[in-house]
C-alpha cells in the first residue's frame, strides 16, 4: 500500500511515530501515578499525606502545560519532547537518591510531573498535523486508545511490580520505558527549522504576549468559558478516573490491579470506538453519552462486590473512555489552534488526576469508598446538565 493511500486511511507514518513514542511516555507516567501512594505506604507515610505527594506531583503536570507551546517553539517538536522525557527520567534518578522519603518523593515526583506535562501537550498537539483534515477524529481516537492503552497496562503493571521487585528495580524498569520513546521521536518528529516552517499559525495563536484586538479578547475570553463548562464533566470524570487508578475500587477490594485492568482496557475500547465514529456523529452527544455510562458505572460500584465489581469496573472504563475521545475532538474543533485544544484537554486531565489525589485520601478516610463513588456521580451529573443548558444558550459550542 503506498503512502497516500495509507493517509488516505488516517493512518502515516509520522502518526505510527507519535503514537509508539506517545505509548511509552504514557506508561513510565502511570507506572509512577498507581504506585505513589504504595511507595509512600512503603515510606510509612499515611494515606492523607502521600496523597498529597500524588497531588504535588500532579501540579507540576499542570503547571508545565501552558509553557509547552513556548518550550516547543524554542526547541523544536523533537527537542522538546526529548526534553520532557528526560524530565521523566531525572524524576526517576531522583527518587533513588539517599534523602528523606517525603523530599525524595515530592521532588522525583515534580520532575517527572514537569515533564509529563511537556509531553502530553506537545505530543496531542501534534497529532493532526500527522493525518489529513477529515481524519483528524480518527487519529486522535487512534492516539488516545493506544496511550490508554499504555496506561491501562503501566498501572497496574506498576502495582504489580512495586510490590514484587525491590524499589530501585522498579525505577530501572520506568527508565527503560522512557528510552523506548525516544527512537521515533528522532526519526519521525521535526526539529526546530521544521517546525517553524510548518506550524506558523499555532505558534502566532499561542503568543501570549501578542496584541488582539477588543474583539478578539472578548471572544477569546467567552471561547474561554465555554470551554470550562464543556470540560467540567471531562474533569470530573478524570478525577474519579485518578481516584481508582490510584486508591483502587474500594477500600476492602483484594486484587485491585485486577479491577483497575479491567476499568483501563475498557476505557481503550472506548477511546477508539468513540474516536472511530466521532467524524461522523456529534462528539457533544457522545460525550453525554459517556457521562451517563460512567454515572450508571460509579453507583453501581457504590454496590457491586465480587465477580460484578469486574464487570462495573468495565461500564465505567468505557464511559471514561468515551469522554476522554469526545471531549477531545470537542477541543480541536472548537478552540482556535491545535496546541491551545492540547492545553486545555491535558490540563482538565492532569487537574482532574491532582483532585483526585485529595479526594482519594480524605474521601476514603472519612466519607468512606462509597459515599466517596456516589459524590463523584452527582458532581458528574450536575456538570452534564450545565453542559446541555450551554449548549441550548450557544447552539455552536
């Protein structure tokens, strides 16, 4: 098959690139995320405080993501992902440093956190400019499956081997992870000359400091709101994704890695089902559509135990994945540049992950895991409703 014809399908080269260095970036992160609270265990740090540590570790994320565009400008596509890898793994050098398990935690895990945030921008950024224009649904469902995918196995694969293997092994394992994405960030990606030549329009539309008119600062501000409301489920639904990933389905489930498996491969299926058709049918409709699995998914796991616990576990994996798909596809055709619709998904994601890192640790400890799954449905149902009431007041949204 040539190479048009392979385009023509939505699927390149240059995206079979992003997509295997996008799978291992992906996975070292959430080897890290599932176990940061099993390692401050380890620590002796108690559930309160080692969620915090996750939480810390999640700001560098989102602190890093609006600077990606200026760090990519600066670098390059492929200098700043390779700087955002390294980023990763200095976090992981750090975390077998001789020093106290708290400093040791929360610095490896602000590295690795700075990062990621580079890395996750950057890197969905990029993904339309690797297919033709009527694919774009396609390869960012093609992208966020594949990427799902490495999280669903990096999570509880870490799980699994933080408790298996001694620490600094466990680290050696993350490392090699990061270097496996390095090989097609430099065969496949651009430098700096190249993507000066070919991404002008994403480098003017993300100069802060460039001057607008009144006009367009209004627009940019309604744009602004907007886009919060349309991404409040979006959030809602990675913060209880974060708070399964990293707490586990409940507090006496034996065998949570096994659960938060199912949850993840599902939330792949959903992605690239949801991705598939999301050029073809509205992508505001299939995220409410993903809103409403997720709800029925977290009040049944309010109940469920056992063999069923598994099979909920799925209904809410495919209800995140749908959303995830959704609101992303919302993003690039909403937002005025692909590297602003980066920014704003990734930073609903990573605000969503650091919520749940409070949440978790409070909610369990005090509210308990069901009362905890049961706030998270109402917060996600209340935010499905403002989405609908703005979209009937801005029908284009």
């Amino acid at each position: 098959m040539s190479n048009s014809q392979i385009a023509s399908k939505g699927v390149t080269p240059a995206l079979l690139g992003l997509v295997w260095s996008g799978m291992f970036g992906f996975s070292a992160f959430f080897f890290s995320y599932s176990t940061m609270v099993t390692i401050g265990g380890l620590h002796h740090l108690s559930a309160v405080t080692a969620g915090t540590v996750l939480t810390v570790m999640m700001i560098g994320v989102i602190a890093a993501q609006p600077f990606a565009p200026w760090v990519g400008r600066t670098l390059g596509l492929r200098g700043a992902l390779l700087l955002a890898l390294g980023l990763q793994l200095l976090g992981q050098i750090v975390g077998l440093l001789a020093l106290s398990p708290l400093v040791t935690l929360v610095a490896g895990g602000l590295c690795g956190g700075v990062g990621f945030g580079l890395f996750v921008v950057l890197a969905n950024a990029a993904v339309p400019q690797t297919v033709p224009p009527a694919r774009i649904g396609r390869a960012l469902g093609l992208f966020g499956g594949f990427t799902s995918l490495a999280a669903a196995i990096g999570a509880p694969l870490g799980l699994w081997l933080v408790g298996t293997v001694p620490l600094w092994a466990f680290r050696t394992v993350v490392c090699v992870t990061l270097l496996l994405a390095v090989p097609t960030v430099l065969r496949y990606l651009p430098g700096r000359a190249a993507a000066g030549r070919t991404q002008p329009d994403t480098e003017d539309s993300l100069s802060a400091a460039s001057p607008r008119s009144t006009v367009r600062v209004r627009r940019t501000f309604a744009e602004t709101l907007s886009l919060i409301i349309m991404f409040l489920p979006f959030l809602i639904g990675m913060m209880t994704f974060g708070l399964i990933v990293g707490f586990g389905p409940g507090e006496n489930v034996a065998g949570a890695a096994v659960f938060i498996l199912s949850m993840q491969l599902s939330a792949v299926v959903g992605r690239l089902v949801a991705g598939n058709i999301a050029d073809r049918v509205s992508p505001f409709l299939l995220n409410l559509a993903g809103i409403g699995i997720v709800v029925v998914g977290l009040v049944l796991t309010a109940i469920a135990g056992g063999t069923f616990l598994f099979i909920v576990m799925g209904i809410v994996g495919l209800g995140l994945g749908t959303m995830q798909s959704a609101s992303l596809v919302v993003a690039f055709t909403v937002v005025s540049s692909p590297a602003r619709a980066s920014v704003a998904w990734n930073m609903n994601f990573d605000i969503g992950l650091a919520i749940a890192g409070v949440l978790g640790g409070v909610g369990f400890t005090y509210l308990g895991d069901t009362a905890t799954f049961l706030l998270c449905s109402a917060l996600l149902l209340v935010a499905g409703v403002l989405c609908c009431i703005l979209k009937l007041l801005r029908p284009q949204v």
